[in-house]
DNA sequence: GCCGTTTTCGGCCCGACTGTTTTCAGTCG
C-alpha cells in the first residue's frame, strides 16, 4: 500500500473510532471503516490518482464526503473534521486501542473515568487496583489487557512472508503426518493472498473428524501457547511468537469456508452485501436462500463464486477493490501464472557469490521447462561478492559459449553489473557489449537523496548494454529500508529507454514490490521476473515473484519473460530505444488502466 | 456516510468467542 494510502486510511480509521466513542451512528462508522480498509487495499497511490483526474467516487464505499476529505488532505495536509473531531477527546485515546481487546467503547471508558490516556498509564492503573473499580471490568477482562499490554512490548510486528510461509508448510506437514484423516488442508487469509508481510497463519482443513485434527495441532511440539481449542477450531502461538488459527469443516463446506477465510474483512463484506442483493446470505459454511431458508454446499471455492454469478476471483485480488463487479461482468484479467514463464535471467554461480556451480544451476534451471536463462554473476566492483574482473568475465563468457551445446536451453551471457554512485557501470562499454544481457543494480551508496539516486540509475537506463534494473529499490523486508528515488521518474525513463525493471522473486526483496509492479504496467514498462538464485534451491522462488505481479494485475503480456526464446532474442537483438516497440508488439495484452479505472455500471467513465 | 437491474429514501455482513452478565455488550476477523 502506498505510504499515503496509508495515511489516509489510518485517518479514516481514527475517524470511526472516534464516533464510535461518540455514539454516533454506526452505519456512518461502518462507512467511515469501509473506505479506510478499501483504500488500505488499493494497488495504486490515491495521491497520483487524483493528480492524474481520478473522480474518486469511482472507488467502491467513497461518496462526496469522503471524497472531500481526502482533496482537503492532499492539497493543505489537513482534514478539518478530523481535527475538529480529535479535539473533543483527550489527546492519546486512540493509542489505547492498539492493546489488542482494547476497542472504542473500552477506550473511552478508560479515558473518560480514569484520565488515563496513555499505555503507561492504563498498566499503572491496573497495578494499583484503579480498573478494577470500573463496571464490567472483571479479572479475567484486566488479566487479558494486562498480558495484551506485555505482549505488545515483546512480540515482533506482521514477519515477511517468506519465513513464514516455510513455517506454514512444515506445520502442514506436521499435520498430514499425524493425522491421516485430513482430506483437504492449505494457508487461507494473508498468505493465501501472497501480501508481503503475515501477522498470523490461517489454515483451513476437511476431516470427518475435525476434532482430532485441532487436537493435533495443540500437540505439536512447536506450539508455545495455545489460546483456544475446540471441536473445529483452534487457535496456538508457535515459535517465533506467531499465531496459527486452524479451522476444520465437512468436506462438503470447504468452498464456502477458504471463501470466507481467504478474502480480505472487505472483500468478504462486498461478496455478502453483492449475494443479499441476489436474496442470497453467505457464511463459512454455505449459501442460504433469504427466502426458502435452503442452504447449499459447496466443496470447491469455484463452484461456490460460480453460484453467485462470478468468475473465480484469484486470492491475490481480494482486496475489495474492483474485483467483484469486474468477476460479474466476466472481465478479470487472467493473471500471469509460473507456467507461463519461460526464463530467468538473474542467476549466480560458484563463479561470484553463488553456492552452486554453473553447471548445477543450469541444470537446475533446465529442470524447471524453460527455455532460456542468463548466467548473471557479481561485476567486480562487488569485491564482497567475488565479482568478477574483466578477465574472469571475459574467461566465464567462453565457457559459457563452450556449456552451451551440452544443455537444452539457450544459456545467455550475462552480469549483474554495479551502478557506480554517479551512475555509470562497473565493466568498461566494449566488455559490456560482449554480453547479452545485464541486470544493472545499486548495491552501494544507497544512502543517496532521491534526486542524486533517481539521476543515477536513469543514467543507466541510459546505457545502450542495459538489459534490466535489478532489486530497483534495494530494500531488504524487514531489515533493510528502501532508497529513496522518484518511481514516477524512473518508470518513465524506462519506458523511454526500453529498460526493463525486475520484480526480484527473493522473499527477502520482493523488488520492485507489488503496488510499483503495479504502477510500471499501468506505464507500459517492461517486468522481468527474476529468482536472484545464489542456490540451485533458489529457482523455487520464482513463485514470490510470480504473486508479486499478480497482486499487480499483470497478464502474462506484461512480463518480458513470458516470452518464447525466439521474441526474447528479438528483444535483446534490437537496438535499445526500439526495444520498447518490440515489447508492445509482441504483448498479447496491451498495458491497460483497467484495474483502476473500471467504472461501476451507471457511472460516466 | 454510502448506495441503487425494485429504490435519491431507507436500508446497511455474519458468526464466534469472551466475560460478565440474568439477556447481552464488546471485540475480532
């Protein structure tokens, strides 16, 4: 989510609470949350929207006021109502919600009877006996907030996705192994949906004997705590401190079920409001006539979509944006899939900071079906890394020409070459013309401000051997910030250059991350979906990669690896500037707005 | 405050769980 979706989210958000406290209405709460959580899902940056002429009314769940709200805070930083609204709270209220358990009404109990108004506060409050003299404030409530408060200073935030997916995996496994009655079992929620970061692991299973399925996952060795257990449901924090919610049902509720637990709180609310219209209610158990009171099954999630009208939705889609009223009218787009990519061209070998030989990878990239693949190891500015000088590099480019009649695939030259801080290359031009593709990457200097940053890597854009940008904005998740550049600036400089920009499949990049992703395709920039493999193992994660573009709408038509090997030949073959020309040529689907822009029925486009 | 293939007024998602209650409010997803 862009940072001032975020922002505005978090002030509508604020805004409902507050009412909330108030005792105002809670349909206009309700509003208030639904656009908070529809912008929260956005791919795009309402800021730029409204820039390029947007009518936000467009966007599902924002009317005139919210709208309003949202010009007044881009043009003078301020929404009036929101202040105006802050005014008559103590300050600080707010920051008692995020002690989980802690809502609007808790809050202002706490604020309004004790004067406490900070987190500090409430736990020298509980210490000294002073919420327990408030109504309806039991041992076990004070226990929970206390605990919550504790948790709060201890346990980590939402963990990259990466991590946690192997984590989901292995208690899947452990599952499976200890109980042989389990028919279906996967990740629903956040990890269903690919986000980049998870806050907790959903999983959602069929047995005939759901009970000993939540039974076992109580027992596994991992589970540090369990917070609940019943027959069908369980929920246990495991090691490192994240949570796993398990819920199992019949066979014949599974559709219903992963529906309801994939989906993000606002998608599932449009599916419902969309199936009472139709005199249809939903629960995670199945689809009731309104009318008859007829609940119908549904074993698969295709045919539960399929019995509402819908194209089956794509979980990296359920956001509550656009997808509902585009899956009625049969318009999603088919999202790029693995099997549609034909090669990958970022690999390491031995040769740099690889583990693996050249021959071990190729290998293991041959055994992935694809037709070609670029051998990119570290230039020699990476002393760190191994690079390579131009003799190593020179020496490696005939091997490689050599390797070539033993395999398959066409095995492409190539590097990984070092943006200089001032943005020239790390290998002198003629060397660079010897190779058939180069991933150009910052992996220093990255402290730079964003104009310094954004000139230097146009200048390699600039570049006539420049094939890609690598990791563009050289973020590690969770450990290492993004640089600052002007994404707007470089995405029309690679579009004017024909330089394509990578979609790093590592789980520790995800770069470009998906609401760029999803910017460069609006733009027509070309997407290279590369593993950035150091392993042979490392192939796998093109599968990060891959839900990176689909969270970002994109067709196959919008990755230039999708191409067969002869159109990626004729990319590279030609002259930089017309590259571009080849690219839209030979995309099936042309870069389109659609996802934005798609207006609801009846309103003017 | 938002919204409309009955509607510009009168509706507005659904269920589970918890703890504190003698019938339900608050919170969460």
């Amino acid at each position: 989510m862009p940072d001032i979706n975020a922002e505005i989210a978090q002030i509508f958000e604020n805004m409902a609470s507050l009412l909330e406290m108030k005792g105002d209405s809670v349909f206009k709460i309700r509003a208030y949350q639904r656009a908070a959580r529809t912008i929260s899902g956005l791919a795009f940056s309402i800021e730029e929207a409204v820039r390029d002429g947007m009518d936000l009314r467009e966007i599902p769940g924002i009317g005139k006021a919210i709208s309003d709200k949202i010009h007044e805070l881009i043009q003078t930083g301020r929404v009036g109502a929101y202040e105006e609204l802050l005014a008559e709270f103590p300050d600080g209220v707010l920051t008692l919600m995020t002690i989980p358990g802690v809502g609007p009404k808790t809050a202002m109990r706490i604020a309004q009877e004790l004067g406490v108004t900070t987190i500090e506060g409430l736990e020298k409050a509980i210490e000294e006996g002073r919420l327990a003299r408030l109504p309806r404030m039991g041992e076990k409530v004070i226990e929970n907030i206390h605990r919550h408060i504790h948790s709060l200073r201890t346990k980590g935030q939402r963990l990259p996705i990466g991590p946690v997916l192997s984590l989901a995996e292995t208690i899947i496994a452990a599952l499976r192994e200890k109980c042989p009655h389990i028919g279906e079992l996967c990740p629903g929620g956040s990890l269903r949906r690919w986000e980049e970061t998870i806050g907790d692991i959903d999983l959602m299973g069929t047995s005939p004997h759901p009970e000993e399925v939540t039974h076992c996952l109580v027992s596994l060795p991992m589970v540090q705590e369990v917070l609940g257990h019943g027959p069908t449901k369980a929920s246990v924090v495991v090691y490192p401190g994240i949570q796993v919610d398990l819920r199992v049902v019949d066979a014949d509720s599974f559709g219903a079920l992963i529906a309801h637990f994939t989906g993000s709180q606002q998608h599932v609310i449009q599916l419902r409001d969309y199936a009472n219209s139709l005199g249809l209610s939903l629960n995670e158990y199945g689809i009731t006539n309104l009318e008859t009171g007829a609940v119908e099954k549904f074993a698969d999630e295709a045919s539960f979509y399929s019995r509402l009208g819908l194209q089956h939705i794509p979980p990296e889609l359920r956001l509550g944006t656009w997808e509902i009223e585009l899956a009625r009218e049969g318009q999603l787009p088919r999202l790029v899939e693995e099997a549609d990519l034909r090669g990958d061209l970022h690999l390491h070998s031995l040769w740099s900071d690889g583990r693996d030989s050249i021959e071990t990878m190729v290998e293991a990239v041959v055994a992935r079906g694809y037709e070609y693949m670029a051998l990119t190891d570290h230039s020699s500015g990476r002393g760190i890394a191994n690079g390579l000088s131009n003799e190593r590099l020179l020496e490696q480019i005939r091997l490689l020409r050599a390797l070539q009649s033993q395999y398959p695939i066409t095995i492409l030259c190539g590097s990984e070459v070092d943006i200089r801080a001032d943005g020239t290359l790390d290998y002198p031009d003629e060397l660079l013309a010897e190779l058939d593709v180069v991933v150009a990457s910052v992996h220093s200097a990255m402290g730079q401000d964003s104009q310094t940053m954004t000139e230097r890597i146009i200048r390699a854009m600039r570049h006539p051997a420049v094939t890609i940008i690598g990791h563009p904005s050289t973020r590690l998740l969770g450990r290492r910030e993004p640089v600052q550049f002007d994404l707007e600036a470089l995405l029309e400089a690679a579009r004017e250059t024909g330089t394509a920009m990578e979609i790093n499949a590592s789980p520790e990049r995800l770069d470009l991350k998906d609401v760029h992703a999803y910017r460069a395709r609006e733009m027509g920039v070309p997407l290279a979906i590369d593993s950035d493999s150091h392993h042979h193992n490392n192939v796998a994660q093109m599968r990060f990669g891959v839900a990176v573009a689909r969270r970002a709408w994109c067709e196959a038509g919008h990755i230039l690896n999708t191409r067969s090997r002869e159109q990626f030949l004729a990319f590279i073959r030609t002259p930089k500037p017309d590259r571009i020309k080849v690219f839209d040529a030979q995309a099936e689907v042309r870069a389109s707005r659609r996802a934005r822009v798609t207006p609801v029925p009846g309103s003017s486009a």
